[in-house]
C-alpha cells in the first residue's frame, strides 16, 4: 500500500509540472486557471530554491554493492527520496531530504530491512571581503534501520557536525569539521557506539591554478560503553593534480589514502565489519582533439578485516574514451567507451578473481530539450573457483526532457541485467528509477 501511495504521488507531481497553466495575462484573468502547483511555484520562486526526488524499484546482487560478498545474493527492492534546497538569502542557504531504502533477499531472509535516512543542513556565509570568505554550517543525519527477521541487527544512527570553511579564492580553502555520531541498538545494546571526531581538510592553487594540492585528516574515538572499549579510528588523505595543458597529456593526478572504516558507512551494504584500508592511484587525461579525449587510470588498493576472513589486495586499470559526434547550438551527440581490468587476490580463501570490463554508450542531448542515452555493458568474471564463474551483461535506456527553459528536469531510466553462469542456471533482472528536477 505505501509502495502504491509513493508512486502515485510522484506520478501526480510529474503530471502536474507536464500541464503546467499558463498565465491568462490577455484577458486579465492571470492566476484563475492557476493551480496549487503553479501557486507553489510563484511563491518559492521569490528565492532560489530546488526540489529533487526520484522513485526506484527492481532488482540487485549484494556483488554489485560490496565487492568482496562473493555470495552474489540477490535481492528485490524499492527506494526513493525527496530533497529541499533553497538560498534564503545571499547567505544563507538550508537543504532538507529524506530517504527510505526496503530490500527483500531472495535467499538471506535474515537480511531483509528497510532503512529510513532523513538529513539536513544549513551553511552560513558570516564574512566576504573582495575574493574571500568565511562560512560556518551544520550537517545532520537521523537512520533508522530495522531488520524484519533479525531484530538484534536493528540500529538508529544520529550524527551532527557543525564546520567551518575559510576560502582565499584562487589561492586555497581550509575546512574545519567536529561533531559527534552515535549508533543505538535497541535489542542488543552492547553495540551501542558513541564517536566524537574531527576532520580538517585544505586545498592549494598553485602556478596559476595549473597545480592542485590537497589532503584530509579525520580522526574518530569509538567508544563501546557496553564492552568497555575504546578504539581511535583514523583516515588521511592526499594528492596533487597538474594541468599541463599540452595536446599529449592534458592533466595528471595522483591520489593516496590510509585508513580506518565501517562498511556501516556505505547505506548499500548491510554486513557490519571494520577494516583498515589503504589505496593509490595514477590517472592521466589526454586530450587527442578537439572531438577526441581518453583517460589512463591505475588503482592499487588492500583492505585488512578486523573480524572476517575477507583481507584482499587488487589493482584495476581502465581506459575511458570520449568521443563528439556533433556539437551545434541546438544538437550534441557523443560516444563514450570505458574498459577496464581488475585483479583482487585474498588472503585467507581462493576467492581471488579476475574481472574484465567493456562498456560502450551513445548520448544524444537536444540542448533545452532532452536527452536520451543508450548502453551496453558486459563483465567477465574469472575466478580460482572455476564454479563461480560467470558474464554478466548490462542495457541502459534513459531519456530526460527538459521544460521551463530547462529549470524542470523529468527522466526515466532502465537498466536490464543478463546474468551466464558456468555451473548455474542463467538469470534476468531489471531496474527502473523515475526522478525530477526542478529549479526555481
């Protein structure tokens, strides 16, 4: 019933922007045809203001949210979210959203739940003189999940982080961010975790701006009241990005991290572990003409467990290219072609695989107009375990139109999934999301 209510409220929204009335201004009867939409537009349109939302529902694998469940479970799901910005003044501005995520495993009943993420926030601008600013804001997050079958699993998440940003424009930007993140579970309450943290991160503009300096230091305390535990989780990052601006390599950049996370973090997956992680990576954009760009990208990461046998080392390396077709005032049509190779290896298990990657996409933009694109998408798994083996394939059709001088976005998109098993019986799946846009 609330599946049924949510679509028809989003379907009626999208049904009120497409008629959208106009204006009677010839006869003098302006605003007598208006209705409640298009009251609601005149009075936000005082400020700038933006309401985003999109309905999805179809059907996953926990592979393709969490690459080292090598289990492949599938799942059926229906999610959607609404979000709420607006510049109250020059200022000031807030955003407000909301999230609900249900998921139903095919074969893990133990894993079905329903999350319930609403966020909000608020940035302040208190200062600006010539090219520089001083703005404070605040961050918030309430989560709720429950699991249908496994109550002990079930958990609220509260978090606030107030923060502060200081930008030199052209020059650099530093942030400063402190709050606290508190994770409650109601029937098994010694993993109740209370973690107060820290972050600042920077940014350097150098040699006119064609070098790029940045890096980030995060530092949390987890405390479990219940087990009497304390452990200080940390995370740094760093890179540098140089623009060369030649016809042979455009722009490089080179990226490292090390750390410490929760796999609670990513709202996807619904394992709980902590591992230390560390990564690297090397990329190169090279800009053949002016119809013609590719990339070179090479990725080495390891993440070590602290509670599963899951400790793996891999490295990818991929090559995207983008090629224009045509470029009008009125028309845009470009190819994109993505390839890519990864290697993962673990520790503990034969379950290192070797996972080749082809994609191919044609989009074609009628600019204020619509858009719509066309993919391909095939994935070769090999793994140690010749019985895991597998292709699986992806179709991706999408369109968006534009209206209202672009200012209102309504789209679709589906995406079909063919899965060829070596030892399995083959399988289908597909996914359909229905979004909007619209700016006032």
């Amino acid at each position: 019933m609330t599946k049924t209510l949510i679509i028809f409220i989003m379907v009626t929204l999208v049904y009120a922007a497409g008629v959208y009335p106009q204006d009677n201004t010839d006869t003098g009867d302006e605003g007598l045809n208006c209705g409640w939409f298009c009251q609601l537009d005149r009075w936000l349109a005082r400020t700038d203001s933006e309401v985003q939302g999109y309905v999805e529902t179809g059907e996953r694998s926990t592979l393709e949210d969490f690459e080292e469940d090598l289990d492949d479970t599938d799942y059926s799901y229906f999610k959607y979210r609404v979000k709420f910005s607006q510049d109250a003044t020059e200022q000031i501005g807030y955003r407000i959203a909301g999230y609900v995520y249900d998921k139903d495993y095919d074969q893990a009943d133990n894993l079905d739940n329903v999350s319930r993420t609403f966020t909000g926030g608020i940035d302040w601008r208190v200062w600006e003189a010539e090219n520089r600013s001083l703005t404070l804001d605040l961050d918030l997050l309430l989560r709720d999940k429950q699991y249908f079958n496994s109550p002990v699993y079930e958990y609220e998440r509260v978090k606030a982080a107030p923060g502060i940003m200081y930008r030199a424009e052209g020059l650099y930007t530093l942030k400063l961010r402190a709050g606290l993140d508190r994770y409650e579970y109601e029937e098994a309450p010694e993993k109740d975790q209370f973690i107060p943290f820290a972050k600042a991160e920077g940014r350097r503009y150098l040699l006119d701006k064609a070098l790029t300096l940045s890096g980030s230091y995060t530092i949390k305390a987890a405390r479990e009241p219940g087990k009497g535990k304390e452990r200080i989780h940390r995370d740094v990052r760093a890179g540098a990005d140089y623009k060369f601006g030649l016809a042979g390599i455009y722009k490089a950049m080179a990226h490292a991290g090390w750390g410490n996370r929760d796999t609670r973090q990513d709202e996807e997956i619904d394992a709980d572990y902590d591992y230390e992680y560390f990564f690297w990576y090397v990329k190169t954009v090279h800009r053949i003409s002016d119809t013609v760009k590719t990339d070179l990208k090479y990725r080495y990461y390891t993440k070590d467990y602290l509670t599963a046998s899951l400790d793996h080392t891999g490295f990818s390396l991929c090559n995207g290219w983008d090629l224009e077709a045509l470029d009008t005032p009125a028309h845009r049509l470009w190819w994109g072609i993505d390839l890519e190779h990864r290697d993962v290896e673990y520790d503990e298990t034969d379950s290192g695989y070797r996972k080749d990657t082809v994609e191919a996409a044609v989009n074609y933009k009628r600019k204020k107009n619509y858009k719509l694109k066309a993919g391909l998408q095939a994935n070769l798994y090999d793994y140690e375990d010749p019985s895991r083996d597998k292709t699986r394939y992806y179709t991706v059709l999408s369109g968006e139109k534009y209206l209202k001088d672009g200012d209102l976005l309504l789209g679709i998109h589906v995406k079909l999934r063919f899965t060829e098993y070596e030892e399995r019986n083959d399988d289908d799946k597909s996914a359909v999301r229905v979004e909007m846009r619209y700016k006032f």
